[in-house]
C-alpha cells in the first residue's frame, strides 16, 4: 500500500493544514491501495501563493531553459514508468495490456512535444505599426479526473511550463498517486520552487477554492459537465480565463460502403478500451440499415472475445470500473435502457461470468436503439455500445449532432475523402477517419457541452499565454 503524508509546495514536502486522509480502494480486490491526506482551502492558498511568488521569476526564464526542464522531466518520467503504471491498475483497475501504452507512455511524448514548442514563446508577429508579442498568462490552477489521470495531468503541466507559467495541480480522488510520484520528478529535475505546486482534496472543497481564489489567473479543468459549469461560476466573479474538457457521447458513423470487419472491430475496442471510460469513447454506433444485422451481430462476436478480469493478467482488455458507486451508475444505465424498449444484445447487469469480486461490468451491446432514449443521450461512462440505425447520410448526420455533447466522433465510409466530407459535417472536435490514430500533436477538445478549451498541439500551448500589443 503507498501512503502519502505531505504536500509539494514551493518546492518542499509540507504537511498538509487540513488534517484530513482519505483510503483509495482497488476496484479489483476491494482493498485500500493508498492512503493520502486530504486538505483544506487554507492549504490552497499557501500553494497558490508559492505559485504567485514564484512567477515572478519563472515568466521571465528562456524558452531554453524551460525546454529543459521538460526534457528532463521527460527522461524522468522513462524511469518511473513502472511506478507510474503501477499505480493505474492499482487505483484505476486499468489492465496491464494497455495501462503503460495509455496512460503513461505519454508523459515523456508530451514532455518532448512541448520542449520543442517552448520556442514560440519568443516568436514576435507584426502586424502594422505593432508587434505582438506571446506572455503566460500567470498562476493556473488545474484540476483532473481520474480516467486519463496521467495524461490529462501532463496535458496542462507541460505547455504550462513552456509557456512560463507556474501552477497548482488537483488530482481526482479516486487515482491520486500518479501526482505525488510527479512532485517528486519534479523535486529531482530540480524544477524551482513555487513552479509545480501539488495539494490533494475533495473536488468540492479544494476544487472550488482553486476555482474562485482571487490570485489565480486561469483554471484548467477536465471532467464531467456538471462539475465544469460549477467551476466555470465558481471563476466568473474574478473574470478568470477557464479552459474546460468535459464529457462527450461521440457517435461513430458507419456507411453502407464500409469494410464492416474492420469498422467493427475498431468500434467495439475504441468503446472497451479502459472498460469505457473513455471521454471520446464512440458510444453511438450509427449504422446504414443495409449493413444493420450484420452489424449486431459482429458488435456481440467481437465484444464477447474480450477477456474481462483481473487487470494484472496480461490477456485480460477489460478491467473493472475504477469504482463501486460508478458501476452502479452504468448498472442503473443498462436496466434503464432494458426499460426504454432497448435490445439487449450482449452484455447485461449480471457479473461476468468467472468473477465474484470487484467492480466488474461485462461488455455490453444494446440494439434497436433510437436517439432519444436515455442511453443514447447521456454519458453512460462505463464498456456500453448503442447501435442505432439510418437510412440516409443526412440522416445519420443529424443523429450523430443531436446530443449536447460535441467532443469526438468517427466516420466510416469506402473511401476517405467519402468520410471526411461527412466529417465536416459533425459538430465534434475530433473525428476519426476510416479508423484514424490518435495524434499528440493535434489540438484535442470539444464543441458545444463537451467543452470550451484545446489541449496538445501549439494550440493546448496557446491557451496558456496573453497576447500583448506594442504599438511603434
Ligand atoms: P468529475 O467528478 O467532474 O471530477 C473531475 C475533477 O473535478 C476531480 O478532480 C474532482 O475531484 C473535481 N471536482 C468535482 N467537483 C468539483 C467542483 N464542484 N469544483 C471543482 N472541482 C470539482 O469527473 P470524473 O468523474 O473525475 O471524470 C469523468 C468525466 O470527465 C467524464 O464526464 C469524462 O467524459 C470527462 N473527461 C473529459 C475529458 C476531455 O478531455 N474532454 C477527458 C477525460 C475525462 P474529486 O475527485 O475529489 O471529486
């Protein structure tokens, strides 16, 4: 079991002012995995205000300097993978077959990524008789989730630290080891004090003091809408830029013409993957009616060849849901959709077979699903595919844009210049093409509820800095 005692902030390990702890629970044994400290808004604030104090200096290193930094975090991360990953399918429940290659392997890819962007801080534009000039924008308070804990965490700290700004970092409750083992890279590459600030507490209470706390100048969030829109009040009153990532229900269009195998199995993986919770996961597969049955049927082959369980056996894809109280709100989701007139067609509200213990829900397809249904419109979060049928491309069109949602989306048609142009016709931040990979360097973020920020790329760079105009 770890057990954390302390905070990192101005580049010590403090003791926390808030005396709380809270256990995280392995969603596969049920045992505690960790023990941390859980504080208070007075803790908060002495992170914010080393994170204040230190901007003075830090805004004004080299882009050089910084790039360093990143690259040796980048190294460090290389020799912490094991921990790191260690601890995703210790509090996450993440499989080994894919929790270093998700979740981790990352950090040191973005960590390089924004070392080779800390340069365009220096870049100048003229425009006229000025010059616009790149300057950070200050003290960033960041709060994460825990189903890409690592990734989303190194999303914001990297471009953060190129762009010369310094921060206070919040991880979710359910996965907050990763941050812990991140302060003390950061301890090691020597990263000065008052630069990466971590505390750890409720969302309610530690999120919300970072959220309206007067001397923060931005707050990055990723995680669920609901909690997004408090944030986003939470920041108004000061008139704080807020850069939000939230929940999504992409749908994933599949045309008469497509290689239907092919479309499948990339379907079905893409919704499994991390037991679904994913935030771009293609929940809504949207079928020609030509290819519909077949289509069912093999969404129920390909799903019931994953091998669900122990998330330490190597052969095992899908893992439990990273918590009791999650999997009861996907178990409410499928008996909901039962209700609605939804065909089960595999999967279901009963344990897996072979498994007595642990959070585990089976891989689950419904059919003859229609858009307005529950489970078609609302974040189910948990390995739960609805397939739904269309007769004409505008049709399958509108399905696909009629959610609140807006984050992520695939098209799957004969050719690709075929799927793009229905591509461009989703009102989504992401659309994967004929089974597309995913890109590090691409801007990542959502349309409409899904989201309001960019993160990766020189655009998750930019939402860093202030533009500032010197007139000639
Ligand atoms: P969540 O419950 O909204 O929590 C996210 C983070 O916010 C946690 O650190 C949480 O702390 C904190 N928090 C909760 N309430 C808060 C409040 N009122 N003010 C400030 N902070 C608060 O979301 P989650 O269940 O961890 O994550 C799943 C959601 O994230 C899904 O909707 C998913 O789609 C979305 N997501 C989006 C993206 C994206 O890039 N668009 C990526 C990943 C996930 P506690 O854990 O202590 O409650």
């Amino acid at each position: 079991m770890r057990t954390y005692d302390k905070f990192y902030i101005n580049g010590e390990w403090v003791e926390p002012i808030g005396k709380g702890s809270s256990e995280v629970i392995n969603p596969a044994t049920g045992e505690v995995s960790a023990r941390v400290p859980y504080g208070n808004s007075e803790d908060v604030d002495a992170a914010v205000s080393a994170a204040k104090k230190a901007f003075e200096s830090w805004s004004r290193t080299s882009a050089a300097e910084r790039a360093e930094f990143l690259r040796k975090l980048a190294a460090e991360g290389e020799k912490r993978n094991a921990d790191l990953t260690q601890t995703i399918i210790d509090e996450l429940g993440m499989p080994i077959q894919n929790a270093a290659t998700f979740q981790v392997d990352p950090l040191t890819i973005i960590c390089e990524s924004f070392a080779e962007k800390a340069a365009q801080m220096e870049k100048t534009k003229e425009v006229g008789n000025s010059i616009v000039v790149k300057e950070p924008i200050g003290v960033c308070a960041m709060i994460n989730p825990w189903n890409y804990p690592i990734w989303q965490m190194i999303g914001k700290v990297a471009p953060a630290i190129a762009a010369g700004c310094t921060m206070v970092v919040k991880a979710a409750s359910q996965t907050p080891s990763h941050l812990f083992i991140f302060a003390e890279m950061c301890d090691a590459v020597g990263l000065p004090p008052g630069v990466f600030n971590m505390i750890h507490g409720s969302g309610r209470e530690i999120g919300g003091a970072l959220s309206s706390h007067p001397d923060v100048d931005m707050v990055t969030f990723t995680g669920s809408t609901a909690a997004g829109v408090q944030v986003s009040n939470s920041a108004a009153p000061d008139v704080k830029r807020v850069c939000l990532e939230l929940g999504g229900k992409s749908p994933f269009i599949i045309t008469e013409e497509a290689d239907l195998d092919a479309a499948m199995e990339f379907g079905i993986k893409d919704v499994m993957v991390n037991t679904g919770q994913t935030c771009n996961a293609l929940t809504r597969m949207i079928v020609h009616d030509s290819k519909y049955d077949e289509a069912v049927e093999l969404a129920r082959s390909n799903a019931e060849a994953l091998i669900v369980g122990d998330p330490t056996d190597p052969g095992v894809f899908v893992g439990p849901m990273s918590s009791a109280e999650q999997k009861q709100t996907v178990l409410d989701y499928i008996n909901q959709a039962i209700s609605e007139g939804a065909r089960l067609v595999t999967g279901g509200a009963d344990m897996p077979s072979g498994l007595t213990r642990g959070n585990y829900v089976a891989p689950t397809v419904f059919a003859d699903v229609t858009n307005d249904m529950t489970i078609a419109q609302e974040e189910v979060f948990g390995p739960v595919l609805v397939m739904i049928k269309y007769s004409t491309i505008d049709q399958a069109i509108e399905i696909a844009n009629d959610t609140p949602y807006g984050l992520a989306s695939a098209v799957w048609a004969g050719d690709k210049d075929k799927a793009t142009a229905i591509a461009r016709r989703i009102r989504a931040g992401q659309c994967a093409i004929n089974g597309g990979d995913p890109n590090h360097e691409a801007p990542f973020g959502g349309y409409k509820e899904s989201g309001n920020g960019r993160e990766f790329g020189i655009e998750g760079l930019h939402e860093y800095c202030e533009l500032k105009e010197l007139q000639y």
